[in-house]
C-alpha cells in the first residue's frame, strides 16, 4: 500500500509517500517514506498568518507533484516486478494461456499511483490548514482514493511509536505551538500535561526574536548555550503542567541588564528542557509505563534528548527519538499514521472534512489500534519494570499485608516505608539529586521543595485537612520523616465519597492562601475515616484565583489519567471543592478547561 501524506500547518508546506510494502520487507525509515519539503522562512519577525499561506498556496501544489512522481515511480517498479515474476512463472508453466502484458500494463497505468491521501487537519493556521485541505480533496477526487485526515499532534506521537516499535508510551510532544504529554486510554490519547501558555519552541522563538535574532530561534538558542554557563531562572512545573511565560520575560529582563545572551541562552535550555524532563517523568511514574517517545520539532534539540534518555535510564525506562527529519513538522508521520488510519478504514467523506485550527490530540477516536490492551491502570499487567514496581505495591495493598513496608520510587523521591515502626510506623523520604539538571537548579529544587513540604503539610493540618504528622527535617540532605498515614493511595480506592474529600480539602487550603501544586491520586492516602493529602513540595502562597483554579484542574487530570469513566468523579470533585470554597474557583476552572492553548503566535 501506498499513501500519499501532505502537510502544511504552519511553517512546513510538505508532501510524502509511505509504502507500507517496503516498509514491511524492512526497508530503511528513508526508503520507506519519501519526504519532501519546502519552509517557509520569514522575513523578520515570527510566523505571519497570511504569509504562510501564500507559501503553501505556491508549495504545496509544488511538493505535491515530486511526492506523486516517486508514487508513480515506485508503481511502476512494483509494476515490472510484477511482470518479470509473471513472465517468468509463465515461462516456467508446462501449459496455460499467454498473458498479454501490454494490455495489463496499460489498465494498470490507468491506476492511482497512492491508495489514500492523508492530510493534516489540524491543529494550525486556519489559512494554511484551508489551503492543504483543498489540495487534499482535489486530488483525492482526482485520483479516486480515498481522504484521510489526520491530528497533526497525534501524528508526531505515532510517528516515534512506530519507528520505535514501542506498545504503549507516554509520549512528549516538544514542538513549536504546542507542548504536551499523552498516554494511551481506552480508545483516545490524553493529555496528562500541558502548557499553561505557550508553545515551547515559541516561548524560545520569542525570546529570540526580542534579542533580533531570525526565525526559528531554536537552533540559535542551541548554538549559543554551548558557550553559555548558568544564572538563575524561574522554574514552573505544577502537576504535570508547565507555564513558560515566567521564565521567558525573565529571560528578556536578563538580556536587557546586560547579562551574556549565550548564559542566557544555556540557562533556559536548562531549565525548560528540564521541566518537561521532570513532567515527563512524573507520567511515566502515574501511568506505570516505562517507554517513552519524544516527537515535535524541539525534540531536535540535542540537550533535550539527552537529559530524557538519562532520566529513562535511570528509571529504567526506554527512551526513543525520532530521526530529525521526522520530529520537525513533515508530511512523512502523516502519510505513516493515515495508512493505518486507512487500513483501519478510518476515512472521510468530501462533506465532512473540513480542517480544525483548534483540534485537541484527545478529540481523536484512536482506531487504527483495533484491539491494543490499553494502558489501564486498576488492570494493568504490563510486564514492564515500572509497572512490576506499581504492581509490586498494588500486589501488598491488596493483599492488606500492610507489615510489607519497603521502598516506594515515586518520580521525585525515594521513600522508605515503615508502617509498624514505632507508635506512628515511619515513612522516610529522600528527594534525590537528578542528573539530568544542572547541579545548581537541581541543589535549589530538592532544598526548596523539602522546606516547602515540611512547612504546608503542617499548615494543612492546622486548617483541617488531614496530613501526615512531620516528624524530621533535613533540608541539606533533602530528607523528612513522616507519620506513616492511609491503607492505600486514591489511586487504587477511587470512590465519589472520597473524591468528594479532596475536593473540599483542596477547597480548604485554598482558604488559607496557598495550593498543593501537585494534588494527583497518587498524593492521596486513604483510610476507612479519612483521606490524607501528602507530598506538598511543589506547594506556594498565592492569592491568585487562577493558581486555585489550576489545583483544581490537576486533580481533574490525574483523575482523567487514572479513572477508566472519570465523569462521575469529576462532579464529585466539584462537589466537593462547592461546599467549601469559592465558586469563582469553579467558574475559573471552566475557563481553564476552555482555554484552547492551540493558538498560534504571530
Ligand atoms: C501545529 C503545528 O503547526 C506546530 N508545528 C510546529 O511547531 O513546528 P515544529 O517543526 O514541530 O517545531 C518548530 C519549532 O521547533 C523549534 N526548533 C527547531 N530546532 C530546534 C532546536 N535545535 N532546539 C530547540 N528548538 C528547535 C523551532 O524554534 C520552532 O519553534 C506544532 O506541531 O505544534
Ligand atoms: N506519610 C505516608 N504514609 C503512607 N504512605 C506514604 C506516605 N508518604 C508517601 N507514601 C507513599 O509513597 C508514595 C510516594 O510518596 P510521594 O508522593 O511523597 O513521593 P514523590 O516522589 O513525591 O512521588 P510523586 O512525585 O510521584 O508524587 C506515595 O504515593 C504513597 O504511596
Ligand atoms: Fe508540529
């Protein structure tokens, strides 16, 4: 099978050819999927709407053609082959009519040289999705194969899935618009994470552009932090969220005192790409799956690869990178994932396929998946190492041999777990040192969030929310000792009663000005009377109904990320969150939910 892939979101007018035949005798990835591209480059400044679609208005007819000449190429090998290897059994067949070749060759030439047309539907510039949805529909009518259209961020996840091989992996999407983790569930991918803001390639591109450097300024920013050495910058990771806008006027403040652009420029590697490495391995931790794929056209960066494959490593997780030619935006990974799509018969009909500048990866029904074991949580029996440990711990929940005790590797921290020690048992906990991070930014971190969790776990008790009593502090070695609290995590015991708890428990501490930061059912410990709220590190202070809001909304997540049919839990949470808290908190809420992140700066 042969599909033709055209791509033009933003910046890329693109077109390709997956040949599925070759790709299954195990050609080469380059073999197998023919790219080809033409950018568009501004002038000055970022990416301009209406400019971008003049480029793909002029290249994507151009690509288009040298895509369907390799297609016609490529049939007609197939199409020699073909002849020769009937020529020959016809040669060798004792009796038997002649076959008229050039009659069959002639029907044969009549053929569409690709069996389907994929095309990126979205997200991206409504302008420039219009134009390569035209092109799209003309030549599928054209060739009279059908149309197939395509989540362009589910794409840059499938394309690492596939030339790795892996079953079920947390993906990272790094690109330029967006930044997002997904994971695999019952029938749709989810986003587990995301920004609050930005794109993280334009958050780096608008810093760039303030220092009066072209676009992309990704590669520049790489250039220059070879030569760059480290100064302090914001750092904003909440759940599995990520907000970049802190750090980027941070960024331009630092230039326009005069700090060296190059230290600038190695500090916001260090920092960004670190904090999409620590998210990406708090999903990993959640979900229980130890593979993970890097796809978007950040995930050109060298650094960012590098600090992913170490933390795999070290959590003895499976890394895997798409080639670069297939991270940056490409109409390969679209040709890839509509032949599947294809196969799955998951077409469209001329009416109905129409582009969406908005398109969310988790609106996409997965069906090219068939029947995949999804990644479930309450029944998960993967074999690999992370969900041997989560099953290793479910296994002595269950069990209610609770006397177990042992060592918990959560994403942070290594803790020791001593239910019978002592009046209170003991639960020890050690934020260890993160290699991936610059050692200053990781020395910060572990001090920082040991303090802050040693001070709101008590502050939440004084407000009525029940926690763990502290019993040890070590801030240097970034070691607490806590009462050992619960019988199992939420996790493992979702229920609507306490769901509804966390609601006004998160409800609570909002009250008293400050937000658990990273409230997931992980964070919850249960017991028959009480629901405990624990690990506060990444905890603050704030006055700010958004920050409220967003603890909401992380819970709400990791609720989505856990629950097989979250709905009825999710109106608990609010329920709960009702009865002692402000409604402007929900109302905000709905808000950030709303919120379509997928909006493309100029
Ligand atoms: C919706 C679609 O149009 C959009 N496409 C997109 O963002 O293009 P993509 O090729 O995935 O990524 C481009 C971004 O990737 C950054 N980039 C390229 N090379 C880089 C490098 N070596 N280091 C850091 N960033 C890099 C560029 O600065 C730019 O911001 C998307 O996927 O979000
Ligand atoms: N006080 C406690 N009593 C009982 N169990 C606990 C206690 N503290 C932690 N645990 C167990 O250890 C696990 C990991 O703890 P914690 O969440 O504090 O570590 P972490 O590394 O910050 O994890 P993550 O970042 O993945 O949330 C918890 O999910 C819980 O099962
Ligand atoms: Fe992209």
């Amino acid at each position: 099978m042969r599909v033709l892939g055209i791509e033009g979101t933003a910046w890329a007018a693109s077109a390709a050819v997956y040949d599925s035949d070759a790709d299954a005798d195990g050609a080469s990835s380059s073999e197998a999927v023919f790219i080809e591209s033409d950018a568009y480059e501004p002038d000055s400044g970022g990416i301009h709407p209406r400019e971008a679609a003049e480029h793909m208005h002029e290249a994507i007819p151009r690509v288009v053609e040298t895509a369907l000449e390799h297609a016609r190429d490529l049939q007609e090998a197939a199409d020699e082959r073909e002849a020769r290897a009937s020529g020959d059994s016809n040669a060798d067949a004792a009796s038997g009519p002649p076959i008229d070749v050039d009659e069959r060759c002639s029907s044969d030439q009549q053929a569409a040289p690709v069996d389907a047309v994929a095309f990126s539907r979205g997200p991206g510039l409504g302008p420039c999705l219009r134009i390569v949805g035209t092109a799209a529909r003309a030549l599928s009518q054209a060739l009279e194969v059908p149309l197939v259209g395509v989540n362009h961020m589910v794409a840059h996840l499938e394309i690492g899935r596939h030339t790795s091989g892996f079953d079920s992996p947390v993906c990272l999407n790094a690109s330029g618009a967006n930044a997002h983790l997904l994971s695999y569930r019952n029938g749709r991918y989810r986003v587990l994470g995301e920004t609050m803001d930005t794109g993280v390639g334009n958050a780096i591109d608008k810093f760039t552009r303030h220092v009066g450097w072209s676009h992309p300024g990704g590669p520049k920013v790489e250039a220059a932090a070879e030569d760059g050495e480290y100064v302090d910058l914001p750092y904003v990771v909440k759940g599995m969220d990520f907000s970049f806008s802190g750090i980027m006027s941070a960024a331009k403040q630092q230039y326009d005192k005069g700090v060296a652009v190059e230290d600038i420029c190695y500090s916001l590697q260090e920092n960004i790409f670190a904090m999409l490495t620590e998210v990406a391995e708090r999903a990993l931790s959640l979900t229980g799956s130890d593979e993970l794929v890097l796809g978007g056209g950040v995930g050109q960066n060298a650094r960012l690869r590098e600090m992913l494959a170490e933390m795999c490593d070290q959590r003895g997780a499976e890394f895997h990178a798409p080639d670069p030619r297939f991270l940056r935006d490409n109409a390969g990974m679209i040709a890839v994932l509509g032949a599947k799509m294809y196969e799955a018969g998951d077409t469209l009909e001329i009416e109905d396929s129409r582009v969406n500048p908005d398109f969310r990866p988790d609106q996409v029904p997965v069906t090219w998946r068939g029947s995949e074991r999804s990644e479930d949580l309450e029944n998960a029996s993967g074999d690999g190492r992370n969900r041997e440990r989560a099953d290793e711990s479910e296994r002595r929940l269950e069990s209610g041999n609770e006397d177990a005790g042992g060592d918990v590797r959560g994403a942070e921290a290594l803790v020791a777990l001593e239910p019978d020690r002592g009046p209170l048992g003991r639960v020890t906990k050690n934020r260890r040192s993160k290699s991936y991070r610059h050692p200053e930014l990781d020395e910060r971190l572990r001090r920082e969030r040991t303090r802050i969790e040693a001070r709101l776990t008590n502050l939440a008790r004084r407000e009525g929310v029940p926690t763990p009593v502290l019993t040890e502090i070590d801030a240097r070695e970034a070691t607490l000792e806590f009462e050992y609290v619960g019988e199992s995590d939420l996790r493992e015991s979702l229920s609507l009663e306490r769901v509804r708890a966390v609601g006004r428990h998160l409800a609570k501490l909002h009250r008293a000005g400050f937000v658990h930061g990273d409230p997931t059912t992980r964070n919850v410990r249960v017991a028959p009377d009480r629901t405990f709220l624990i690990d506060f590190g990444l905890g603050y202070h704030t006055d700010h109904v958004e920050d409220y809001a967003m603890d909401v909304h992380v819970f709400d997540q990791s609720l989505v990320g856990t629950a097989n049919e979250p709905e009825p839990l999710r109106a608990a949470l609010r329920e709960g969150y009702r009865s002692e808290g402000e409604e402007r908190v929900l109302e905000r809420l709905e808000d950030v939910e709303g919120r379509g992140r997928y909006v493309s700066e100029s």
